[in-house]
C-alpha cells in the first residue's frame, strides 16, 4: 500500500491507538512500576502515547512514546 499523507499516516495512527490499547497487557510486564493515566495524540504528526506511572516509593513518571514513519523509499 503506498502512503499517501504522512502528517499523520494512517499506520502511525493504528500503531499510536494499538499502544494505547496495549497498556493493561504492558502493565502486566512492569515489576515496580504502575501505570496510573494513558494519553495518546492521533491528531499530530508522529502521533504520541504518553503513559503515567508510579513507582514503588510512590514517584511519578512519565514516558513518552513518539511514532515516526519514514517515509516509503523510492525505487
């Protein structure tokens, strides 16, 4: 399938979504860490999913997932 927009593509979007889906099978793989809030950004160019979590001790974090396309090489 050629891409036609990149500034989201559709496949940036679906991965960025599926991620966001994901957070409950992801949290199961966590060993100190809870993830308390998921937030994703479809509408950008290289949509984001960020993910809030919590530490043992209590310590906020958060980690920012960017989803980048490169573009289709020519031939």
């Amino acid at each position: 399938m050629k891409t036609e927009t990149y500034n989201p593509s559709r496949l940036e979007v679906e991965v960025a979504e599926a991620l966001a889906e994901l957070a409950p099978q992801l949290q199961e793989k966590l060993s100190v860490f809870k993830i308390t809030n998921v937030q994703k950004d479809v509408s950008i160019d290289n949509p984001t999913v960020t993910f809030q979590l919590k530490d043992q001790d209590g310590d906020k974090h958060e980690l920012v997932l960017r989803v980048y396309q490169k573009p289709d090489p020519v031939i």
